[in-house]
C-alpha cells in the first residue's frame, strides 16, 4: 500500500510513516455489550492462531459451503471459528449445530444470540471469546472467499502489518454480480470517504479482514456507528490511530442465495457517519 500521502491536517497521529505500535492495552472489559440471553456452545480452541468471526443471519445454504471451503483452503488446525448465530427464521442454528457435530468443537464455537442484535454487536460478542491473536472478520454468504485468507496472512508475515484489508478497487480486486446501481454505491461510498476522511485505504466499506486481537479490542469500543457505515468508521480509526495497514485484493462475488440487508436506510445511515467522521476525527 502506498504510504499514506494525504493526511489530513487536522489528524493527529497521521504522519509521514507512522511507527507501529506498541500493543499493550488490552481493553477487553470495556467492550461488554448489554446482550442478555445468549448462549456460547463450544469449548473454542486455545492453540489456534487465528479465529474466524462469521456472523450470520438466514445464512441456511451457505453455511456449510463456507465450512467446507475452510477445509478446503486452511490449515484446520490454526484456525478457530465462532459463528455468531442470532435466531435465524430459516433455522441456520440447526445448520450450525450440524456443523459443529460434524467439523467438532475445537474448531466451531457457536454463539446462539436470542434475535437479530446487529452485525457490530455480532462482532463485540465473539471478540469478547476469542484466544487467538490474531481475528478475521469476513461475511458468510460467499461474497467473501475463504482462499484470499492464506494471502491475507502471508502479506501480514511479510509487512509486519497491524491489518490486512480485502480490497475491490486495487491489487487484482474486483466485484462480480453486482448491478450498476451497486457499483455506482460502493464505489461512490469510497470515493466520498476517500475525498473527506483520506485514510489511504482503497475499500474502506469491505468487511473482509485480519486484525491483530488487541487492535481490534482497542478500536471496537470507540466505534459509534451501525450499519453499512461501521466497517468504514473502523479502518478510519485505525488509520488515525497510527496502526499499519496493508491491502490484498479480493474478488468479491454477489450474494447467490439469501437476501440483502442493503436499502435507502443504510445510505442515510452511510452519509450521516461519514458527516460524523468527518467532524470527529
Ligand atoms: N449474527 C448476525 N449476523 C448478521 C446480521 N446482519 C447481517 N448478518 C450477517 O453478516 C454478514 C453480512 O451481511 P449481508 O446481509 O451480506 O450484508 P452486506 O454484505 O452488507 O450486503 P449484501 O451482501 O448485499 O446482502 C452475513 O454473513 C449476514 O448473514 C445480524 O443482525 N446478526
Ligand atoms: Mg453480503
């Protein structure tokens, strides 16, 4: 990734080469959310490396195609997954406890929520399990392949980076299946983020990443926004926060079965966190 040459002025920790940081803080207890009635089923693996969060709603036929390409494209043995499972009508949690029969504790924990919380406190109650240190976030309805992962965790051995983010618009990336009227969102999403917050990130609404465990619970208790706009808001604190972050492009597919959450609402939502971010950071 390019360094980032467009700093803001106002920012304060953005500078020419920001140095790594130090990570010590450990911020885990701040990240309490209010959920009640949810039910952890697994014992988590402690000797993974990594731990896929995977949260999912009415996710019933692609659960286990992204399971199985797991196996396909990972070493099972370094790798952890918690799905974060929030009382699907479809009946994914039945999906998942197969799976977890199947596949065996030691690689799915399943985090059963009483209903559908959000894809945030999603993320901030698995975290709160993870052991690993290292977190991937990514969507389970095969829009993001479980093949880029290896090429994530290369890039971060090789950079010593804090982050690696799947990116669209740069490094081979691309999207497929998405109509014009999606492409013309994501990437005027991007571009007026790009333009008011230059963070040097090309994909900053993508959610397909690799954190490092205790950046993440640094950042996650900071972030105010729901919705499309909060995987933005993350990558921006993080740039601000001075943590080196590094891009390998994905292709991104199209959802093929289920529905998408997107509507007039999470744009609205959109504008208003990018006016926030703006203001704020
Ligand atoms: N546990 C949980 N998972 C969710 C929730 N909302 C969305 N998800 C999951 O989060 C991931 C991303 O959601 P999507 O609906 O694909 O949203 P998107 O990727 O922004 O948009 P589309 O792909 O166009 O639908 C998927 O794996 C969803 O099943 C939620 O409230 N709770
Ligand atoms: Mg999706």
């Amino acid at each position: 990734m390019p360094p980032r040459s467009k700093s803001r002025s106002r920012s304060k920790s953005r500078g020419s080469s920001p140095a790594k940081k130090t990570l010590t803080k450990n911020s885990a207890r701040s990240t309490k959310t209010k959920t009640t009635k949810t039910k952890k089923v697994g014992l988590g693996s402690g000797s993974a490396n990594y731990t896929i969060i995977l949260p999912v709603y009415n996710e019933r036929e692609n659960l286990p195609i992204m399971i199985h390409l797991f196996s396909e494209y990972l070493d099972l043995k370094d790798y952890h997954v918690i799905i974060v499972e929030d009382n699907s009508p479809d009946g994914t949690r039945e999906v998942a406890k197969l799976l977890q029969d199947s596949y065996g504790p030691d690689f799915i924990t399943i985090l059963e929520r009483a209903g559908k919380l959000g894809l945030g406190s999603a993320y901030l109650s698995a975290l709160h399990l993870v052991k690993s240190p290292y977190v991937i976030l990514m969507d389970a309805d095969l829009s993001h392949h479980p093949k880029f992962i290896p090429k994530f965790v290369q890039k971060m051995e090789e950079t010593g980076c804090n982050i690696v983010t799947g990116t669209r618009y740069r490094d081979g990336g691309g999207v497929a299946g998405w109509d014009t009227r999606r492409k013309v969102m994501s990437k005027g999403a991007n571009f007026l983020a790009d333009f008011l917050l230059s963070p040097g990130v090309s994909d900053l609404t993508g959610s397909f990443r690799l954190y490092e465990t205790p950046v993440l619970r640094e950042i996650f208790p900071k972030i105010v926004s729901k919705g499309y706009v909060f995987q933005m808001e993350v990558m921006v604190r993080i740039v601000d926060a001075g943590y080196k972050v590094e891009e390998v492009g994905i292709s991104f597919v199209d959802r093929i079965y289920g529905e998408s959450k997107l509507g007039a609402g999470e744009i609205i939502g959109y504008l208003k966190g990018l006016l926030n971010l703006f203001l704020t950071t």
